[in-house]
C-alpha cells in the first residue's frame, strides 16, 4: 500500500512539473504573439505614415493632406505626427468615421471629408478653434453635435445630401462668422431656429428637403441674400419676408406654391426664380 502512495505522488509531482511547463509554455507563446502583433501594428502604422506623406502638398503657402480615390476606412494614429496639416481633403475613400483625435489638429483652416460614408460628427470638433470651412455633403451623418458651435471661425459649413439629417442643435447659432450654409437634399421640414438666428448666414441652401412653409420670424435673416428653397413642398409664402431688404436671390422653383405675397413687389433688389 504504501508502493501504492509513493507511486501516486510520484505521478503527481511529475503531472505538477508539467503542468508549470506548459502554462509557462503558453504564456511564453501569449507574449511572443503580443509582441510579433505589436510589430505588426508599428510597421503598418510607419508603411501609413509613408503613405500619407506621400499625399502631402504646399498650396499657397497652406499644408494639405489630399487623397482622392484611394481607399483609408480608417485614419490611423500616426497622423498626429501631421499635426503641421492645415487642410484635409479627403474625398471618395470610404472613410468611415472622422477620427476621435481631430481635436489635436489645432491648425486646421479647412475639412474637406465630402463623399465618404461617416456617419457621425466627433464631439472633439469643437476643439478646431480655428476652422473656417466644414465640408461634409454626401455622407451619412444624422445628427450634429453641438459642440461644433465652439469652432468659433466658422465661415462655410456644408452638410449637403446626407439623407437622414432632419435638426440642428440650437447651439450653432453662436457661429457668430458663418455666411454660407448648405442643407440641400435631407429630411428637414423647416428652417431650424438655430440657423434663423445666425447673425452673419448670407447664403443658404434648403433645396430638396421637405420644408412645407417658411417661418415668420425669418425676417432675422437680414444679412441673407441668397436663399435656396427649390424642390421642397412649400404652399405660401410668409408676408414678413418682404423684411428681407438684402436678399437678391430667392429660388423656389418645384414647390406647390400658388401665389406670391403682393409685398414682395416692393423687394426691388429680388431676382425670383419660381
């Protein structure tokens, strides 16, 4: 019995031995992967950081980071190295997302991401102090944040055949510099208050959404002189945009409408197209 006992722990000890060995084993191998992926990733962060030097010109005295038809999903963190970049345009790459760290590109003047497939707005936008153009039109984007109202040199802002955008927040209406504004080809069913009160907006497009009727408070437009408002399904017109001494150009061709306010004959500087 006691051969028995020897025997039996012998064989334990021996199965103990072997089990540190093999655990040891696998987590040699656990790390040796660890380490060989981490290589991996360091070399194609370098082979992106080569390719996107490549794609980097001088025009006018401004850095630009120009891609066209070339496929990056994704923009990869190597990018900071390019913080110098003081334009992005990147356009029918099948980029997916605007990466969280465009906050760190503090001398970007203009965004140019128009025909990708991003369907969001990252909240570090609003740390792009010094942005003056946003372009953005057919994309997938269905909201906006509101921090994009902290881009306080926000001149241009164009969000243009994304389909399913619908509102704006309030907030934006603090652009205090924004003149010009794009919304053509969504799913808005009125003017957003945020852009009837955007103190400097001269030229905006409406086309092609769902708007029914104007606003009576759009007469807070005053710096407005071109208005868009084709292909909508608007049936009258409100009086108060007789206010509207600046506006040239008013578009309203493929709507419902069946007259025109008897006031707006008196807006002499209006060119209409109905």
């Amino acid at each position: 019995m006691s051969e028995n006992v020897v025997s039996t722990g012998a064989v334990n000890a021996v199965k103990e031995v072997w089990e540190k060995r093999i655990k040891k084993l696998n987590e040699d191998l656990k790390q040796e992967k660890e380490f060989q992926q981490k290589l991996v990733r360091i070399w194609e962060e370098r082979v992106s950081l080569t390719k996107l030097r490549e794609k980097v010109t001088k025009e006018d005295g401004r850095v630009i980071l120009k891609i066209e038809k070339e496929e990056w999903k994704t923009l990869p963190s190597s990018l900071l190295r390019l913080s110098q970049l003081q334009e992005w345009q990147l356009h029918r790459t099948g980029l997916l997302k605007i990466p969280e760290f465009i906050g760190r590109f503090q001398n970007l003047i203009v965004l140019d991401l128009s025909r990708n497939t991003i369907s969001e707005i990252p909240r570090g936008i609003g740390l792009l102090t010094r942005l003056q153009e946003l372009i953005l039109s057919y994309n997938r984007i269905k909201t906006v944040p509101m921090e994009l109202s902290y881009c306080a040199s926000l001149e241009k802002l164009e969000l243009a055949v994304n389909r399913d955008l619908s509102d704006l927040p309030q907030e934006l209406s603090n652009l205090l510099k924004l003149t010009h504004l794009d919304l053509s080809m969504n799913l808005f069913t009125t003017i957003p208050p945020a852009v009837l009160n955007m103190p400097a907006l001269e030229w905006l497009d409406m086309g092609s959404n769902r708007l029914e009727q104007l606003p009576d408070t759009i007469e807070r437009m005053q710096n407005l002189h071109t208005l868009w408002l084709q292909r909508n399904e608007i049936t009258c017109l409100p009086e108060t945009i007789s206010s509207m001494k600046n506006l040239s150009t008013l578009v309203l061709s493929n709507n419902k409408l069946q007259d025109i306010p008897e006031c707006m004959e008196e807006m002499t500087n209006l060119r209409k197209e109905t």
